[in-house]
C-alpha cells in the first residue's frame, strides 16, 4: 500500500481503529502461542552461538572490554526492543516491523524492512547450518559424513518443525531455552565457586589480578574493543522476535511487556555476568575463536566430557537459531506479500495456519548454503555471517525510525502511544540510530572482515533499487484494492 493510501485509510477509520486489521497478513493466524513460549523466545533470542562460541575469539582480540562491547550494546539492543515492544502494544502484528514501517514511513519502508530482514536472516540460516553441521562433526561417528550432508539434514528437521504447526514451534524454542539457560547458570555457579576458593584454573589463581597482570581491562587498547561491536550487535539480533510473536499470542498486553522488560537483566547477567566471569578465571589471550570460552575453562579444571556437554549446547544454540529464522521470516514475507511486495506464492498458509510459502523462500536460500558448503567447507561460516549483520543492522534502524515517526503522529493526536512507552523519545531513537550508523562506519578499520563487508552495501542497495522497480505496479494495484476493502 502506498504511504498516500495509509494516511487516507487512517483518517477514515481513525474513530475506529481497533475494528479495522491494519495489515492484511495479520488474518488467519492461530493464536497458540503462550506467555512462557514469548518468554522464551526473548531468552532464546538473547542467548545464542554470538555468547557460547563467539565470546572466546572477542576475549582474546578485545580483552576484558568486552564485557564493556556487550554491556553497551545491550542497552541499545534495549532501546529497540522496548520501541517494538511500544509498537507491539499500538497494533500486535505478525508482520512486526515491516507492517509498522508500511504504516508509517508508506510501502518502500516496508519493502525496504522486509528484504533486508530476509536478507539477515536467510544468510543467517546459511550460517546456522554450517555450524549445525561443524558441531556435528566434532563427534568421530559423523565425521565421515559430509559437512554439506548434514547441513542439508539439520535444515529438513527444522523445516519439518515450522510447518507443523506454531505451536510445535514454540515448544521446541521453549525447550531450546531451557537447555541454553541451565548451562549457562550452571558454568557461572562453577565460576563463582572457583573465583570464591581461589581453585587454580590452567596455572592461573582466578581474581582481579589475572586482569592486572595481563594487560589490563584494555591489553590491546580500544581500537579491538570498537572492532568487535559487529560481532556483539550480531550475538544479540533475534531479540526482535518478541514482535513477530505477539502477532500469534492470545494476550500481548499482559506478555509482550513482561518479555521485553525481562531482556534488560537477562543481558546483564548471562551476557556481561559471563564474559566477566571468564576474564576473571584465564587471561584473554587463553580463549580461541575455535572453541567455545566455556570450554576452555572447563577443560582446564579437568571436567570430563566438558567438551561434549558445551558441543551439544552450542549445536541447540544454532538449531534454536535457525528454527527462528524459518518462523520469523515466513510472517515477515506473508506480511509483505499481502501488499504486493513478495512473491504471492509467500502469503500462502497450510491447514495448521502456518504461512509455509515464505519459509519454503527462506530455505531455498539455505539450500545454496548446503552448495556453499559443499563447495568452500570452511570458508561458508564467515562469507554468510558478514552479510547477516547488515541485515540486523538495518532492521533495528528502521524500527527506530518508525518509532520517530508513530511518536510524532501520537503528539499530533493521530494514534494514541500505549503505557507502556520507550523512554527518553526522541533522544533514545537519534542515540541508538546513531551507535548502529557508527558501529557500520567503523567496520572500514577492519581490512580483513569489516571493510569487505561494507562494500557490499552498494550491490544490495543496487538490488533493492531493481526490485522496487519490479513490484511497485503491483504494491499500487494491490495497496487500491486493500484500501477499497478498509472503506466500504
């Protein structure tokens, strides 16, 4: 729908906005999603492979600062979630972020959202899959097995899941959650217990001095510290998901703000508590992108099987992963569908109401990551995971943006802002606009990975331009006809 087109239906239907679905894709979704399934996707959206594999190559690059990286990136992680969550509250939408951008910044803010979310994470899946099958194959009875084998297994199992039916969905995020929340409390209650009786770990004595004597909060100054925040910012994308979700929870209201609320101490506790904890027990320079922090430590303190444990840990992690990704991006597409800006076959949903068109799209892509496998083993992870973070980066921008605009309708009297309200408006969005842009921009001191990644802005910008071109004809037939339909 045009944005000319929104701003006459919401000026017809303004008296009686409740009666009126502002988004076409939000019918025909079942509602089976409970208040501890929402919670548990926020958690799961907040604890990842970023902490339990990426946290070991950022504490030996960034040091101690790290848990600085995730403690800033948190809060603005923070500031997007509870804008959505403001959103959520406004108008539930299974369509999330790309309905909130169709209404306030018209059909090419909702195209442009869309895409690039697809973009994020249908790379992501690729990644999600690579690591599905490098887990795997630490153990020796799959290593004969060809990494692009079982990539292609994990994505059938997980696919298999998203079109039973939402609520199998939910039960398995739920169960994902559970298992990453039990390791996690259990390693810090080791930790602490190590750091309380002083236990050597690895010939060092855990404390503050296993910091002062190795360079510091800073061993490697600030530049690190900055060169890290893509990584961090990617660990915590998935926190969005509270959105989508709502659309199919009987009682957003009473969830949605509890879910987004609970984000804020659960990313200071398992995110910051963690990586402080293991910058107490060994020096940055111990941990390795190669294996998980947790790992490491516990290897060091002779756990049998700490290795396996942390292996099936971080193989849950990225199933819970690509589980979302697969939900989240078949919503995202029905949404966009509706409106003429996907393809139709996307807005389709089976007996089960399971939009399964949009997920089938995403996992063509994930497909040509099982060639990608197949063809570059062991480059696949880090080509997709570059490409991702662009994704998540602009999808969190646009979400502040169309909090901006929905503030500034809402002093205009135009809608009507819930309770429950980001704080600090318009401050809180210029800030977080500004921390993302700037974590974009400093990417270009990275040669190696940052640099590369940045360059690719121009051909995705180039192919957004070419699709709009496209779909737009369709988008304006298809935004006349929904109008037709919210007027009579």
């Amino acid at each position: 729908m045009s944005k000319d087109a929104v701003d006459t239906a919401q000026a017809v239907t303004r008296t009686d906005a409740a009666q009126v679905p502002a988004d076409a894709g939000d019918a025909g979704y079942s509602k089976d999603l409970k208040a501890r399934h929402v919670n548990m996707i926020a958690i799961g959206g907040a604890i990842g492979t970023g902490l339990f594999l990426g946290a070991g190559g950022r504490l030996h690059n960034a040091g101690p600062a790290l848990a600085l990286a995730y403690l800033v990136c948190g809060i603005f992680a923070f500031f997007v979630v509870r804008a959505l969550g403001e959103l959520v509250l406004y108008r539930p939408s299974s369509g999330s972020f790309v309905s909130y951008a169709r209404e306030f910044l018209g059909e090419k803010g909702a195209y442009v959202a869309g895409w690039m979310y697809f973009l994020n994470w249908s790379t992501t899946g690729i990644a999600d899959i690579t690591a599905i099958a490098l887990y795997t194959h630490y153990w020796s009875m799959f290593t004969s097995i060809p990494q692009w084998v079982l990539a292609l297994i994990a994505l059938a199992v997980v696919l298999a899941v998203n079109l039973i039916s939402v609520k199998i969905f939910g039960e398995m995020e739920f169960w994902f959650a559970i298992i990453k929340v039990a390791t996690l409390v259990g390693f810090m209650l080791i930790g602490i217990f190590l750091l309380a009786t002083r236990h050597e770990v690895g010939g060092h004595t855990p404390g503050l001095s296993v910091i002062n004597d190795h360079g510091g909060v800073f061993p490697h100054g600030l530049m690190p510290v900055v060169l890290v925040m893509q990584g961090v910012i990617f660990a915590y994308a998935a926190l969005e998901l509270v959105g989508v979700a709502a659309g199919e929870t009987a009682e957003p209201e009473k969830v949605v703000p509890r879910a987004v609320n609970s984000i804020m101490w659960r990313v200071g506790l398992f995110y910051v508590g963690s990586v402080v904890l293991l910058a107490l027990l060994l020096p940055g320079s111990v941990y390795s992108a190669d294996q998980s922090p947790f790992v490491t430590v516990l290897s060091k303190i002779g756990i049998p099987a700490a290795g396996d444990v942390m292996n099936l840990v971080v193989l849950t992690a990225a199933m819970s992963s690509l589980n979302s990704g697969l939900y989240s991006t078949g919503r995202i597409l029905r949404s966009m569908a509706t409106a003429g800006s996907a393809p139709r076959f996307t807005a389709r949903m089976n007996r089960s109401q399971v939009p399964y068109g949009g997920i089938l799209l995403t996992c063509a892509v994930c497909v040509l990551g099982v060639g990608l496998n197949y063809l570059m083993p062991s480059q696949a992870f880090e080509i997709v995971l570059n490409v991702a973070s662009l994704g998540i980066v602009s999808t969190w921008v646009i979400i502040m943006i169309c909090h901006l605009v929905f503030v500034r309708r809402a002093k205009a009297g135009l809608v009507t802002r819930p309770s429950f309200r980001l704080p600090g408006s318009p401050v809180t969005e210029i800030t977080t606009i500004a921390f993302l842009l700037a974590v974009l921009a400093l990417m270009w001191n990275d040669p190696e990975v940052g640099r590369k990644t940045l360059l690719l802005i121009p051909v995705i910008a180039a192919m957004l331009v070419a699709g709009w071109f496209a779909v737009r004809r369709r988008v304006t037939r298809d935004g006349d006809r929904e109008l037709t339909e919210l007027t009579k």
